[in-house]
C-alpha cells in the first residue's frame, strides 16, 4: 500500500491524475497542466551594512517587489490589490531568534508604511508572534509604537475552542496551551488557534527570515505560521514526521490558510546553522527580498539557498527535509516541484 501511494503521488506531482472506469480493473490517466507558482526576488547590494537593513534601501525594494508582483502602478494600488481598508491586517513574524537572527524589524516597517500609504487605518495593523515578550526584545513594540499600528502575541489572546487541529498522538501539555491542567479522554490531541488568528485577523502577510530549521531545513513561512498559530506544538517539534505530517495540515485549517495573501522571505541574511539564536559567523549576507503568493514555493527555494550556503561553507548539507513541502503541495498548498518555480529577478 505504502509503494501504489508513492506511485500515485508521483503521478500527482508530475502532471497526471487519474480516473477508474466502471470496470475496476481499468484505470485511466490523464495528463493534466502542471502547477506553477511565481516568485520574485528583488535585490540590492546596499540593503545591508555589516548585516545591519539600510531601511531606506530596504523600502526601495519592497516597494519594487509589491508592484511588480501585482503589476499595479503605484505601491498603495499594489496593496490595495491584496487588502482592503476594512480589512485588520496581520503581519506575521518570527520574533524569537531576534531582530538579527528573525525577522527583521526594517522589512516589516517597510510593509507598513506600504499598507499606511494604502489608507490602512493603523489599528487594523497588526505585527504578531506567538509571544510578545519575544517580539518586545526583537524591537516590534518599539516600531508599532513609531507607526500607531498594534503589536500582538497569539498565545496572550487566548485560543478558539471553534478552531483546532485534531490529531490522536499526544504531547506534554505546558503553560499556555488551552488545555493545560485539564483531565480526560481525549485531552492533548488538539492543537487550537489562536483567537487573535481565527476571530480578529481577516488577512495574513507572512513575513519568515532565511534561517535554517534543523528538521524542515528552513525556519521558513510555513514553519513560523502554523506553530505560530495554535497551540500544544511540543508534541510535533521533537519528531520530524510529525512536524511534516502537522505544518502543512495546521495551514489547511480555513481559519488560518485561507487568510494568507502574500508571504516573503528575507533574504537580507541566509543564516545556515544556528536556528533560533543568531550567529552571523554562520551567516551570510544576501541583501535579497524574496516575494509570493506560494508560501510553498517560497521555501522550497529557501531550502535551496540553505543548501547552497552550507555547501559553501563545509556544513553538512540536509538532504531529508522535503517531506513537509511534498505533503503541502499534495494537499494543495502550494507548488513544491522546483522545476514548476519560476523566479522572476525584479530590476
């Protein structure tokens, strides 16, 4: 059973479906149009100092990205084209290696000032992670108080007993998680959204640094959204099909999937080994912003690029994290097929 679904898999991924006639001994194949997913890189030898964002160099490129992404004229059109005034925007971050090592504080801010050119009414502008003492350190708060705009930690906010992802193996429930403390049948098998994701956001941008992930290869979009977002996670980070199997069914839930419009990857630096703490010695510094509508996609360049760069510099490099991108492009997600990228290098 397990080799028929590699095969079929295979057949997915390569452009086929397939169709059983009304004799079940006859299956038919039909070739089908590959996915595609668009990816635009923008790049400028200045946007980084000593691996310190030039902010008015890193504007430049934003803007550039958004509006050759959307083919809008003009950098409010271009956003305008993702959200709407009515709209509370999250601009989701990964805040715990820092403002070095995670997302940098330069690239966000060049996101909003692109939403507040757009008429975005600042408080439905809102930076957030799992914890704000996290983003606190990384200078979030400090840059949502420059902006008017509203910083937030998921975990604070409470989680959504609606919204959950349900699955039967179970973990070490912690402080924090909703159902810490509690006992009976059934207790630890769901993960559960957070309020701030499921109740008041109505449009995600995902913003995940180039930072490697010891088990997924890259700490990348979809990494940061779908453990950012839920609790009970202890129970998928120590295992690394877990992970594979919970990333990309944690992003399916409708709550949280179908609000994502945009994800980028800064690439101002590729740190390939460290994780969560930053460590520039094992880092290089790209000055690249990388922009799409596939998160997918998106990190299965980033994963590239790791490679790449520890080749490069003699690490060992991983060649067992791809499970999570095929799952996710098998449930639709995104494309994971390299050779169905294109990659667009905006002037």
């Amino acid at each position: 059973m397990r080799r028929v679904l590699f095969g079929l898999i295979g057949l997915v991924q390569s452009g086929w479906v397939w169709a059983q006639t009304t004799n079940t001994e006859s299956v038919t194949f039909v070739a089908t149009p590959p996915k595609t997913a668009q990816v635009y890189i923008v790049h400028d030898p200045d946007a980084t100092s000593a691996f310190s964002p030039n902010p008015n160099v890193v504007q430049a490129m934003v803007n550039r990205a958004i509006t050759n992404l959307t083919g809008k004229p003009t950098v409010a059109a271009a956003w305008l084209s993702l959200v709407s005034a009515q709209d509370t925007v999250g601009i989701k971050v990964l805040s715990t290696p820092g403002a070095t090592g995670g997302t940098r504080p330069a690239v966000v801010a060049a996101v909003v000032q692109g939403l507040l050119a757009a008429k975005l009414p600042p408080r439905q502008i809102v930076v957030w992670d799992k914890h704000l003492g996290d983003l606190r350190l990384a200078g979030y708060v400090e840059l949502a108080d420059r902006f008017g705009i509203r910083v937030a930690g998921s975990a604070a906010a409470g989680y959504d007993e609606a919204n959950y992802y349900d699955k039967p193996f179970l973990g070490q429930l912690v402080w924090g998680d909703h159902e810490f403390g509690l006992r009976g049948d059934g207790i630890g098998r769901r993960s559960f959204v957070s309020r701030l994701v499921a109740r008041e956001l109505t449009r995600i941008i995902n913003v995940a640094p180039l930072l490697n992930h010891n088990m997924m290869g890259v700490s990348g979009n979809l990494f940061s959204l779908s453990l950012g977002s839920v609790d009970n996670t202890l129970r998928f980070e120590a295992d690394g099909d877990r992970l594979a199997t919970a990333v990309p069914e944690i992003l399916a839930l409708p709550a949280l999937g179908d609000r994502v419009v945009l994800n980028v990857i800064d690439a101002l630096v590729c740190q390939y080994e460290g994780r969560q703490r930053p460590m520039l010695h094992y880092s290089t510094a790209l000055n690249q912003l990388w922009f799409s509508k596939d998160a997918v996609a998106l990190d299965v360049l980033a994963l590239e690029e790791m490679n790449r760069q520890r080749q490069l510099h003699g690490v060992s490099v991983v060649t067992n994290a791809t499970e999570v991108y095929l799952n996710a492009a098998i449930m639709d997600l995104g494309v994971s097929d390299r050779s169905q990228i294109r990659v667009e290098t905006v002037p």
